[in-house]
C-alpha cells in the first residue's frame, strides 16, 4: 500500500528553523524524484521544492530559494526539508508527494506556523 507520513511541523517564532520528514512505503522510492508542496489557507496548493532521484538535483520556488534545503536517504525512504529564516508566509500545511505527475495518494501532511 502507498503510503507517505510527514512529520516535524510545529510553532516556530520568526527566523526559526524546522525540518520536515516524509517517510514513503509502497513503491520503488530511489527511482522517483521528490517534492514538498504546501498549501496555505484559502490558497491553492504549491510546489515549494524538487529532488531527483539520486538526490543530485534541486530546485526550489522563488519564495523559499537560499532558506530552505531538501534532501533524501534512499535507504531509509525518506526526503526531508530544512527550512531556515522562517517567515509569517511560510506559515501553511507541508506534504511531500512524487515529482511530476506521477503523484501517488497524499498523506496527512504536517502544519507549520511562523507566528511571534
């Protein structure tokens, strides 16, 4: 079964930092590339970050580029996103899906709140 379970949201104070886990089962996870994506109240979902498969290629949203990092551990099936100098913007729910088109079901995702 198809599964993804994200993890590590919470409360931050502005500038803070948080790192966000996404565990996936139920597909060959090293042979798909990964992203993050958020969605904010009363706005549409979006993509904030991209990893290849191998973990050698990136890329991220205009909003987030030089304060958030995301990075995988094929072995241990997970893609995370370190979020640095975090923002009120930032504020929203985070979930982690395939790259592309190829989406499998979402998980539950995980709250972040950058809030004083």
């Amino acid at each position: 079964q198809v599964q993804l379970v994200e993890s590590g949201g919470g409360l931050v104070q502005p500038g803070g930092s948080l790192r966000l886990s996404c565990v996936a089962s139920g597909f060959p996870f090293s042979t798909y590339g990964m992203a993050w994506y958020r969605q904010a109240p009363g706005k549409e979902r979006e993509l904030v970050a991209t990893i290849t498969s191998g973990g050698y290629y990136t890329n991220y949203a205009d909003s987030v580029k030089g304060r958030f990092t995301i990075s995988r551990e094929n072995a241990k099936k997970t893609v995370y996103l370190q979020m640095n100098s975090l923002k009120p913007e930032d504020t929203a729910g985070y979930s982690c899906n395939r790259a592309g088109a190829e989406r499998v079901p979402w998980g539950q995702g995980t709250q972040v709140t950058v809030s004083s």
